[in-house]
C-alpha cells in the first residue's frame, strides 16, 4: 500500500492566531469579554494592593513593638489588609463565574459561524485530504480556540496587571528587586516557546498517520470492508499496517514530550538558581537599610506567590495553550478555506449550458483530469457520455453541474459563468444519481425524498416516480413498504446493490429539475431492467436536459447526441449513427462490446 507523504501544513503562530481569532471572539460576545476584562484587570491590581497592605500592616506591627507606633494605626492597617483580601476573594469569585457563561456564549456563536462556512466551501476542498483534516477537526478547533483566547485574555487582563503592578512596587522600594520577575518569568518562559514549537510539529506529523490508522482501524472492523478483508485474508495485513501506524504515531508523541520534558527540567533549575538570587538581593538590601522589615516581610511572601504564579500562567496556561494549538489551527484554515465566491443570487433561466475549453485538475495533482472541453448541451437535450475507465466522465459532469469550477476555461449556464453564481443558485434545477451514491440509513421514503425535502408528495408521486426507477414497495425487500427501515444498524433490512442502486435512481427522479444527470445509475442492475429504466428516463426527460454517463454502449441509442472521452479529452460527438461509421474510440469501443455478447451467445 502507498504511504501517504507527510504534507507540510500551512501554520501559524500563538500570535498569528491570537490576532485572528480575538476579533471573532469579541464580536460572538462584546460586552460579556469587556466586563470579563475590566473584573480581570482589577483582580490582578487587588493581588499587589494586598501585598502593598501587607507592607504597611508589618512596618504598623515592628513600628508598635519598637514604641514608634501606637495600636490604633496598627488596627487600621490591619482592617485594610483585610479590606484588600475581602476585595480580592470577591473579584475571584466574579472570575471564576463569567468566563463559564461568556465560554458558552462564545462556543455557540462559533459553531453557527462553521455551519455558514461549511455551506459556503468550495466542494472540490473534499478532494484535497489535507483541507478534509481541516473540516474534520474544526469542530474540535473551535471549542480550543474560545479556551485558547481565554487563557490570553486571562494573561494580558489578570496577571499582566498584576505583575506590572508587583514590578512598580518593587521598583520603587529598591529597583533591583524589579529584575525578580524578570528572572521568574526568562526560564518558564523559554520552556513554553519551545513546547509550543514541538507540539505544533507533532500536530502536522501525526495527522496524516492518524488518519492512515483510522482508515485501517475502519478496514478491520466496519461493515463496509469486514466481509471483503475477512475472505480475502487481508485482516491480518490491515492488522499489521495498523499495528505499524499506531507504533509510528506512539514514538513521536514520545519523542516530543521527552523532549520538552528534559528543556522544563534544565529551566526549572535555573529558575530555583533566580529565586534563591533574589533572595540574596532582598536581604543585601534589609541588611543595608534600604528597604523596611515590612517591605522584607511582604516581598518574601510575595516572591514565592509570583513563582507559582509565573510557573501557572506558564506552564499550565501557556503551555494548555500550546498543546491545543494544533487543532485551534485546524479550525483558523477552515475559516481560510476558499469559498465560491460568485455573487448571481438568481439561478440563471434554463437554457444551454457551454463549456469554452474547459480543463480541470484535482488538487495536489498534476495530471488534467479533463482536458480543453469545448461543446454544448442544448437545452432538452439527452447526451450520453461514454469513454474508458478514468477518461474523465465523472468530472466532466461535475463541471457540467457547476459543483466544481474549471481550472481554465468556462462553463455557462444560459450565458452566466459558474464562477459567478452563489452556491445557492446553484443545482436549483439539477438533480443526479452519482456513481457513488449514498446508501441513507433511514426508511425507503425518506431515502427517496431526501433529494427535495421543501416537495409535497403524496404516496402517488412515490409509486409513480417508484414504477420509473424500478423499486417497487410492495416486494419482499421492503415489508414495511415505504415504511422499510433501511438499515441493519437501525433494526431494518439491508438491500442488494441493484435494489440500491434503484432507490438512488428514484431519488434522483423524485427532485424536480431541468437537468438531470445519471452516473452510471444503472451498473448494478440486470440488462433487462436498465433497458426498462432507460426507457422510462426517456419518458421523463423528455422536455428536459439529461445526462447519462454509461459503460454499456447499447443504452446509449436513446440519447441525441454522444460525447466520447479519451484520456480526459473529448475525443468525439456525434449521434450514434454519426459515430459507428467513422473509425474512431466510439466504434472501437462498440465493436469491443458487441464482439464479446456474440462470444456470449456461442459460448451458451
Ligand atoms: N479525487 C481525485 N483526486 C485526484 N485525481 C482524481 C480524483 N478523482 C478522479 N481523479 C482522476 O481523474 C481522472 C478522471 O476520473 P473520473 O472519475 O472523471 O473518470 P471516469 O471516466 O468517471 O472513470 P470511471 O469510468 O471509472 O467512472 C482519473 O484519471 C482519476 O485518476
Ligand atoms: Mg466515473
């Protein structure tokens, strides 16, 4: 199996993001943040105020015992101290209360602002697995990010103040002192930047192997594969690359917390090597009279609280902070997904829709899929698409629909470019029954009207459209007729691929529509049948413009006109008649078909 090469992300830093996300997040809840600002600020100022009164209650205390002071101003000093560790608890508890209800606040608004943007992304972005990474975990990055701002917001409105407020005060008793916070803060400091870089690292290279062992977790044990990789033997190599996987992903997570753990434990020796400096400098200082027993008393005291402090804000803030980064990143990119940027609100009135030397390539791929496409589908036209595996069909109707935009060239939908259309006036009129369509796990009903669920219909509409597509609810497979749960996981039954295949088709029908385009629709379905079908579709979209995508070449009479692709190109277009004459891909392919039914026919 192919190992997917670890891609380099696009990322960006803590402030990068901060700058993003903060405008996000004061407009999801503006007045909420600014209270929570202004009770933060005055939190942080409280702390100092109360070191400050510690101060005066020390100097009132010593001043007493030496008889330069009488109790009354000790009482006093004693009561604002108190006054100061009252206002303190209060602001503390206003803290602890707001950010809940502000975080609730902001989480919602953030989750109705993804839910926009999903509807807004370009759809071509869930072929790029990078970007699906993105849109998976931007749920996740959301809830981190409104965390991730809040630790900042907590940084730069609580202790910011309060170390600035600490490092007034220390200045002004003696200015040395004023380097303790620098020294506190150097160390613990650098061990965050360093996580932060580390961690976002592993964040890129893990997301790739993640998904790689999900994938082969899912390989195992769904029900989807289990038959297949059961009977084939593959269970024990999907074992093994998913053993490999989770192995590979263990040691970088290893590697990395080894790594910031040896930096934090180098930084905090250094940090126990400041404190005891400063230390040192305060007592130099009482030593030499410069500063009070008071100041001594409440900067000893203080200098342990600003420690532990720096090490919380750092360590665990910042650091909570940076490890969350990776997935706050996820949630920035999503909001940095392109989306279709056209601005026509209208769907443009049904006509022709030209293509104008169309070519299109995946993402992160080089090769054209669909290379220079030029041709019309006349309005009420019914055009056969035909051409060998991997020529580019399926993609072509993707431009064709407007569900992906050209990389050169355009398509006009009665004269509008694609380009220009708002998602919301796009596929108003189309409807599809895709290569891949989509087993729903709901009832047969709901499974068929889930193409147009603002339609009324009555259980009329659903038989006729039922009859047209070749499900029939009165068969054995559906004994709660439309009722029928589909579904094993929901307690209902399961259905064969061309039963499948046939509820997609009357899916497809069931949407009203100008154009409808069929996928291979009818691959699963026995011969007998898809002739009844097809003759049926012709009925219906008789008026309307249609697309059939087809392999077996004998379906294709009914259409008017026939587009042959070639390694992405549009090699021919022609009716059927037109066709078989000339020597060219449609001949080749027909008489290729038509040669191995007589093989059939002698070999029975
Ligand atoms: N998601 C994708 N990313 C990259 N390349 C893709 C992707 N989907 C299709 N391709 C490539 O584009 C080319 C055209 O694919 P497309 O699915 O349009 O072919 P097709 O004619 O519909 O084939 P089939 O008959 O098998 O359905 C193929 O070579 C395929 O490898
Ligand atoms: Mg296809």
């Amino acid at each position: 199996m192919k190992k997917e090469t670890v891609s380099e992300k696009k990322s960006i830093g803590i402030l990068k993001a901060l700058n993003k996300l903060v405008p996000v997040i004061i407009k999801a809840a503006p007045v909420f943040v600014g209270v929570t600002t202004f009770v933060s600020i005055m939190h942080g100022i409280s702390w100092g105020i109360e070191t400050m009164m510690q101060q005066k209650f020390f100097d009132a205390a010593t001043l007493l015992v030496s008889g330069e002071s009488t109790s009354s101003r000790v009482l006093v000093a004693l009561l604002m101290l108190g006054g100061a560790n009252v206002l303190c608890q209060v602001l503390n508890g206003i803290g602890n209360f707001l950010p809940d209800v502000m975080g609730q606040k902001i989480t919602g608004a953030l989750s109705v602002s993804i839910h926009k943007k999903m509807a807004k992304l370009s759809p071509v972005i869930f072929e790029d697995t990078d970007k699906l990474d993105d849109i998976n975990k931007a749920e996740q990055g959301k809830n981190n990010a409104v965390w991730f701002v809040f630790i900042f917001v907590t940084i730069f409105t609580f202790y910011l103040p309060y170390f600035l407020f600490m490092g007034w005060y220390l200045f002004s008793l003696k200015p040395i002192l004023a380097t303790s916070i620098i020294l506190a803060f150097i160390p613990t400091a650098a061990v965050q930047i360093i996580r932060t870089k580390v961690f976002a690292k592993l964040e890129d290279k893990s997301a790739p192997i993640r998904r790689e062992y999900d994938y082969f977790e899912s390989c195992m044990v769904s029900r989807e594969y289990f038959k297949e990789t059961r009977l084939l033997g593959g269970f024990s190599y999907f074992k093994k690359l998913y053993l490999d996987a989770l192995d590979t992903l263990q040691k970088l997570r290893f590697q990395a917390t080894m790594k910031t753990n040896l930096i934090e434990l180098t930084m905090r020796m250094l940090g126990v090597a400041g404190y005891f400096g400063i230390m040192l400098m305060l007592f130099d200082a009482l030593m030499k009279q410069e500063i009070t027993v008071g100041a001594f008393a409440a900067v000893f005291n203080s200098i342990g609280l600003l420690y532990s402090i720096m090490e919380e804000v750092v360590c665990r803030h910042i650091g909570s902070m940076a490890q969350s980064m990776g997935s706050v990143q996820n949630y920035l990119n999503f909001l940095d997904l392109e989306e279709r940027t056209g601005t026509i609100d209208e769907a443009p009135t049904w006509g022709d829709i030209t293509l104008e030397n169309v070519s299109f390539s995946y993402p992160k791929s080089e090769k054209q899929a669909v290379k220079n496409a030029t041709f019309t589908l006349k309005k009420g036209e019914t055009l056969a698409i035909v051409g060998e595996n991997g020529s580019g069909k399926s993609t072509l109707i993707r431009l064709i629909s407007g569900l992906y935009l050209p990389s050169e060239g355009r398509v006009l939908m009665n004269g509008v470019d694609t380009k220009d259309l708002a998602p919301k006036a796009l596929f108003n009129d189309t409807s599809a029954v895709f290569q891949k369509y989509q087993r729903y796990q709901m009832t047969l009903e709901d499974n068929i009207t889930v193409s147009d669920t603002e339609k009324d219909y009555d259980e009329a509409i659903l038989d006729s459209i039922s009859e047209k597509a070749g499900t029939d609810k009165n068969s054995t497979s559906f004994a709660d007729g439309y009722k029928t749960m589909l579904s094993r996981e929901f307690d209902g039954v399961d259905l064969s691929g061309g039963e499948w295949q046939r509820v997609a088709i009357a899916r497809g029908f069931f949407r009203d529509h100008d154009l409808i385009i069929l996928d291979e629709p009818t691959a699963a379905i026995d011969p007998y049948e898809e002739t009844r079908i097809y003759n049926r579709f012709a009925e219906i979209s008789k008026d309307k413009s249609a697309i059939i995508v087809t392999h077996r070449l004998g379906s294709v009479k009914l259409a008017d006109r026939i587009i042959v692709m070639k390694d992405g190109e549009v090699s021919q277009i022609g009716t059927h008649d037109e066709l078989i004459v000339l020597e060219g891909e449609y001949k080749r392919l027909y008489e290729a078909q038509e040669q191995w039914y007589k093989e059939d026919v002698v070999a029975s």
